[in-house]
C-alpha cells in the first residue's frame, strides 16, 4: 500500500513537472554566432564585388570590412569610398615624401608630372572622403535628400576617377631624364596611382548600385 501511494506522488509530480513546462514560454531561438554572422558578411561583400570591373581588388580591400558592414549595400559602399580615400592618401604622401623623388637628374616634365600627381592624388582624397561623409546623411531611400545626396557622391566620386586618369596622362608625357631613375620613379608612382583609380572605379561602382535609376554602369 505505501508503495502505491508513493508511485502516485511520483505520478504527481512528473505531471506538474509536464504542464509547467508547457506553460512556460518558448526560449527565443539563438541568434547566429559570430563566426556565422562574419561568413554571411564575408560572403555578401564577395557576391556585390562582382558587380565591380575589379572584383579582386574589391574583395583584398574590403572583405576585411565585413564586420562592420554586414548586408548593408551603403555601408559597403562607404567603406569603399574610404578604402579609395587612404589609398589617395598614402599616394599623395608616398610622393611628397621622395617616392617620387626627382633629384636623381629626370627631367623637368617627369618633375612637373609628379607635382601634379601628389596634387591629383590630395584633391581625389578630399572628394572620396567628402563622399564618405555625404553617405552619412543620406536619409532614407526613397526621399529626396536620398537622391540629392547620391547624386553629390556620384559627382565627386566620378571626379576623383578623373584626377586619377589625369595623373595618369600627366606621367605618360613625362619623359625621363638620365642617370637617377626618373622612369623608375614614374612606375613606382603609376602603381599607387593606379591602385588609387581601381579602388575609386569599385567605390564608384558600389554607390551606383544604390541607384534606384535602372541605367546603371561600370566606371
């Protein structure tokens, strides 16, 4: 008898044990870990890459953005003005500080095709990160501050392309003196530079894709 009666109390108890849980409400479903979250980031970073006419370039420099920018196609697309921004940066100050130094005897063009070069490279810098900074205020999609604002960072990114391009011309006129390197200092100047105008082409690229306008292209 008193083994039945302790066999109903365990009875008992399983089933309050049973309806509490039920009644309880269901815990929220975990959220992704940050190593989830990250692949997610990464790989939406590579997929809008692709709309870039220098997908490599796009993904070495701003993969390692992920993190901060998620899936946000303006997010993205900011960090990508101010990628093009510390690249025009670190060109402009590469040949101020004798990068492209022309006291090895190159000519007075190869000289005057630097000093252009580095104030190329200063107003490229400015217009990207006067474009990063409009993205801030950008406002919702849709409105007429939206477009307003979008068409300013279209200008001025599309102007920083051309003060790449026009560096670039500048150099291909210059024609080196002899003796201390004036070609070899061109070259190491076109690299950055064109390391400037394919990061600021993808930037370009990344804030046209914001554009709720069908026409949409490469630079």
């Amino acid at each position: 008898m008193r083994r039945h009666h302790h066999l109903v109390l365990l009875a008992c108890l399983l089933v309050l044990v049973l309806a509490a849980a039920a009644a309880s409400p269901a815990k929220p479903k975990p959220s992704p870990s940050a190593a989830v979250a990250r692949a997610i980031a990464v790989d939406f970073v590579r997929r809008s890459c692709r709309s870039t006419r220098y997908p490599r370039v796009c993904e070495s420099t701003l993969v390692p953005c992920a993190d901060a920018v998620g899936r946000s196609p303006r997010r993205l697309a900011r960090a990508a003005l101010v990628v093009s921004a510390d690249r025009a940066r670190n060109c402009s100050a590469y040949i101020r500080g004798g990068g492209g130094s022309t006291a090895g005897g190159a000519s007075k063009a190869g000289s005057g095709a630097m000093k252009d070069c580095s104030e190329l490279a200063r107003d490229a810098e400015e217009r990207l990160r006067q474009s990063a900074a409009e993205m801030e205020r950008m406002g919702r999609a849709g409105t007429p501050r939206f477009a307003w604002s979008l068409s300013n960072v279209q200008t001025w990114a599309s102007a920083a392309l051309t003060d790449t391009s026009t560096c670039l011309d500048s150099l291909a006129q210059a024609k080196g003196g002899g003796g201390g390197g004036g070609k070899e200092d061109r070259d190491a100047v076109k690299r950055r530079v064109v390391a400037v105008a394919q990061a600021t082409s993808n930037a370009l690229a990344l804030v046209n894709r914001l554009d709720p306008a069908p026409h949409r292209r490469l630079l």
